[in-house]
C-alpha cells in the first residue's frame, strides 16, 4: 500500500511540473503594464522623432531662404556696382550719347545712389543734356516718394525752445513741397523726460528700424542734407518696431 501511495505522489509531482504555474493577480498586473508600456513608449518615440524632425526640417529650410536672400542681395549689389562703374565711364565721356546713356543708367540705380550721382552729373553733362537731366531729377524724386509715402515722418524736439518748433516746421513744410503729405510729417513737442528716456540726439538724428527701415531712411536723409546742407544729420538704428514710422530727433 505505501509502495503504492509513493508512486502516486511521485506522478502526481511529475503532473504539477509539467503544468504552468497559477497566474497571481500581481503577475497579470505586471504583463498588462509590460504589453501596454511598449506600444506607448513606441508612440512617444515615433512622436518625438517626429518632432524632431519637423524642427530639423524648418531650421533646413530657414537656413536655405536666408542664403538665397542673401545670394540675391548680393546679385543686386554687384549689379548696382557695375552700374555705377558704367556710369562713370560714360559721364566722364565727352561724346554726347555716351553721356546720355550714362544719364539713363541712373534711372536704374537705387535712387539714394542715384540721387547724389545726378547732382554731381548736373555740373559735368553737355549744355544739351541740362534738360534730360532735369527729367531724369523729377523721376528719381518720384521714386524716392514712392518709398517715404508709407511712412510716417514724425519730428521730435524739446517744447522748451520756441526756435527749435520754427525749425520744425521748417523741416515739415521742406517734406511737403518735395511731395510727401502734410498728415504724414507729424510735429511733436516734447519734454526733457522724454529724452532722457529715450536718449538725446547728438544732431539731426534719423531713428529708423534696422533690417526694415534703412532704405526708407537713406532716402530721407538725402533729401535732408539735400535742402539743409549746413546741418549734420545722421542715422540712428534703434529697433523701436513702430512699423511704418521713422523719426527725426534734434534739440538744437
């Protein structure tokens, strides 16, 4: 009998060892988180790579319209070098269609180059070309309003000095007659907490936006130094982001 008993506890060991272990609740807990972690952790893999990508991609991209910009800027500059060289060859010609051609080229110039070349011209060109010069004067100015004419032209100066508010004027009605609006030259009488704030000029300061406003502010400071030859203006970078406004600081 007891022969018996063993070998079938013995079988029955055997049987338990083939058969899988009882699953606890805790192990059931651990295999749903281990099969729920792996496709999450995938998904925010996937996600960041993504991301990451998508970063990498707009960077590549910025990266490569600033080199085109900058590729173009430099086309139009060496252009407008090989302009101005022509022009000078011509103008300094004494055959009369070298000079006329050496006239015409200024219309293709950037017209804060363009503008001082021509003054320069008006003193060196045949008698016959005096009148195509005058001409070719009145569509820089044209093209030179064509600009100013979206900004507004804003005039600072102390409220403290009744001669600096004639000078002012001055100033603003010069921008009127040379085409520019009465409603976009605007006067502005300040105090001296103003300045001091916002920094006092040390002459006739231009104050202009880097990167968006240098043209605009090029082209008015010629007609500045144009009319006001015995003043000194300058320009001033200083990123105030007042979109389409340049101003003119001066408290003397």
């Amino acid at each position: 009998m007891d022969d018996k008993i063993n070998e079938l506890t013995k079988k029955l060991d055997e049987v338990l060892r083939v058969l899988p272990p009882q699953d606890s609740s805790k192990t059931k807990l651990l295999e749903f988180a281990e099969k729920l972690f792996i496709p999450v952790s995938l998904g925010i893999l996937a996600f960041i790579t993504s991301q990451a990508g998508n970063k990498i991609s707009s960077a590549q991209l910025r990266l490569a319209e600033a080199q085109n910009n900058r590729q173009a800027i430099e086309a139009k500059d060496n252009l407008q070098t090989k302009y101005i060289e022509l022009f000078y060859r011509d103008i300094s010609s004494q055959d009369l269609k070298k000079q006329s051609a050496a006239l015409s080229l200024l219309k293709l110039i950037q017209p804060e180059i363009s503008k001082p070349l021509l003054d320069w011209a008006s003193l060196n060109v045949k008698e016959e070309l005096k009148a195509e010069t005058k001409s070719i004067g009145k569509q820089i100015n044209a093209r030179i309003i064509s600009v100013l004419s979206d900004y507004k032209i804003m005039l600072y100066f102390p409220n403290s000095k009744q001669n600096l508010s004639e000078t002012a004027k001055n100033i603003q009605q010069t921008l009127v007659k040379y085409g520019l609006r009465e409603n976009k030259v605007i006067l502005n009488e300040k105090d001296n907490d103003f300045f001091q704030r916002l920094g006092y000029p040390t002459a006739y300061e231009v104050r202009y936006d880097p990167g968006v406003e240098d043209n605009a502010s090029e082209l008015l400071i010629s007609i500045l130094k144009e009319s006001y030859p015995s003043k000194q203006f300058t320009k001033r970078p200083v990123g105030s982001n007042t979109k389409n406004s340049i101003s003119i600081f001066f408290i003397e």
